[in-house]
C-alpha cells in the first residue's frame, strides 16, 4: 500500500471501538499495531469530544504488546525507573533523551542486525560469558594489588599454630618484619605509578 503524506485519522467511540476513517472499518489495537509496525502515521481522536488521544492509545498497544508471551521489551527495572522520573526535575529531559536514543537505535538498525546475526553464528552467549569472566579476573588481580598482605612473603600461618595474637619473637625480629612489610609496600608503589604512567 503507497504511503501518504497525511496520517490516517482513526476515530475512538464511547464504546471503545476504534474506526478507520482511510478504510471506512472497525479496528483493533491489533490493527493499529501493525500500521505501525508498516510505518503507517496515524492519529486517534476521540469521536465525542474530538481530543487528539493518540499517545495513550499507542501506550495501549505497547501494554498489550507487552502482555503477549515472549514478547517484552521494557525491563522492569527500566519501568520503575520510568515511573520514578513523574514529577522529577529531570521528567522534562526524558522525553527528549528517550526519543533520541531510540532514534540512534533506529539508525543503526542494519548494523546491529548484522552484528547480531554474525555473533548468534558463534554462539553469542558464550562470548559474553567469556568476556565476564575475563573481566571478573582483571578486577580481581588489581584487587590483590591493594591487598599488601596477599603478597608473596607474607602467607598466612599454617594450620595447627597458635594464633598471632601474642608475637613470641624477640623483639629484635620485628625488625626484620617492618623490613619486609616496607620491602613489599615499595614494590607495591612501583606497581601502581606503573600502572599510571601507562594510562598516561
């Protein structure tokens, strides 16, 4: 069907039902679902008071869209959040945030569906299992960077002795600690500003 330049106006009655005006029918939900799925504009109106209603008829279709099996989009996360910006200062900066990054997904459509079709190829899922883990592996090696007492040198005591809560070394000896403790901050600083001088 030619696309017109002019929305199609549908008209909602006071029993709930929905006329096309461009097909002289009765539609469902159902109906205007696939109209815009095929990019077909249109706008609803109510037929008593003649009130543009089109955006909660579109959230409408979205509800029950979103009430078929297997078919939902809206995390719940993302609606309580969603619920949570009514009466925000910031509720007047979603619409336009919501809008253009829907748009930019719309744009780059093409390019996801490619990307997607190649990754499901090579098992999609068990590439971002790969990737957690290497992730969760990153973080837990600079976390034992910060962990002086994980280092080498300084293992925890072995089963069966008495626990350090009374050193009963000669004093003399906890020198030899503080040497070592200091021997292994040092190493630990010279880790760090590597670190440092790489990101720079």
């Amino acid at each position: 069907m030619a696309k017109t330049t002019e929305p199609t106006i549908i008209k909602k009655y006071a029993n709930r039902r929905l006329y096309n005006t461009g097909t002289s029918t009765y539609v469902t939900l159902e109906d205007l679902a696939v109209m815009v799925k095929g990019e077909e504009d249109f706008v609803v109106f109510d037929a008593k008071t003649g009130e543009d209603i089109t955006r909660s008829v579109l959230t409408q279709i979205i509800f029950e869209q979103e009430g078929k099996g297997g078919q939902n989009l809206l995390p719940i996360t993302f609606l309580r959040q969603l619920i949570r910006f009514y009466g925000d200062s910031m509720q007047g900066l979603v619409p336009s945030y919501l809008e253009f990054s829907i748009s930019s997904l719309t744009k780059e459509q093409d390019k996801l569906r490619a990307q997607m079709s190649e990754a499901f190829g090579a098992s999609a899922f068990e590439m971002m299992e790969e990737q957690v883990k290497r992730n969760t592996e990153m973080f837990e090696r600079a976390m034992k960077m910060f962990m002086p007492f994980s280092l080498p040198g300084a293992a925890a005591p072995a089963s069966g002795t008495a626990p350090a809560a009374a050193p009963e070394r000669p004093a003399a000896s906890s020198g030899s600690d503080l040497d070592d403790m200091k021997k292994q901050l040092a190493a630990m600083q010279k880790k760090l500003d590597a670190i440092s001088g790489s990101k720079d």
